[in-house]
C-alpha cells in the first residue's frame, strides 16, 4: 500500500489543516496514482495542502508539529480542487499547491492510527 508523509503544519481546530510533505517525490507519486487525469507539473516546487472540513473524533485530528504516513486510499474521500491554487487562477499561492475538502458531512475520521512515532525519510 502506498503512503504519503505529511506534516501538520497548522490546525485551526474548526476543520481546516495545512499539511506540508517531507519530500514532492511522495506527493508526485500521490499525484500520478490517485489524480491520474491531471498532469504533475515538474517546475512546480508548491508542497503544502490546505484540507478544508475535515471532521475527527476528540484528540485524534492531527497536531501541528507531527509527522503522518497516510494512505493514498484515504483521499478518495475528498474532494480535490486542481484549479483553486494553479499558477494560472486568481487564488495562486507562491506556498500552496492543493486545496482538498473533506466530502463527508458527518463522518468523523480516526487520524491519530496514521501518525508516525519516529520520522525515517
């Protein structure tokens, strides 16, 4: 199974999380097995991902300050918006590369089971 390493860099506690990636080889690879329709731009060094609505049980959301090894299976729950960051929208961001939404109105996820104790590249 393939896996992501994220970074929680921010948590508003209100759903809306930034992630950065330990390296854009992982989210590359994210990228062409999950997003197959959109084509990976290679001059494009954006690695951070704002996650919007993100709904989880008490003290398990993610921690700013910890690392996390998802699944790419887990982000056929979401909605990803390709267009909301590109170089060519109005939104462009020098920092963000994706903005992805949760789908689920109710469901609460467990994202404590994808944190990693130790960090090994």
């Amino acid at each position: 199974m393939h896996k992501v390493k994220l970074y929680c860099e921010s948590n508003n506690h209100n759903g809306t999380i930034i992630f950065d990636t330990v390296d854009l080889q992982g989210l590359k690879q994210l990228w062409e097995d999950e997003f197959v329709d959109k084509k990976w731009n290679e001059e494009d060094q954006r690695s951070l991902i704002e996650v919007t609505d993100l709904k989880y049980f008490p003290y398990t959301g993610p921690r700013e300050g910890h690392w996390y090894e998802v699944p790419y299976s887990f982000w056929r729950n979401f909605n990803i918006d390709f267009e909301y960051y590109s170089l060519e929208h109005e939104n462009a961001s020098l920092l963000f590369r994706l903005k992805i939404t949760y789908k689920s109105k109710d469901e609460k996820l467990d994202f404590y089971k994808y944190t990693l104790n130790s960090f090994e590249k």
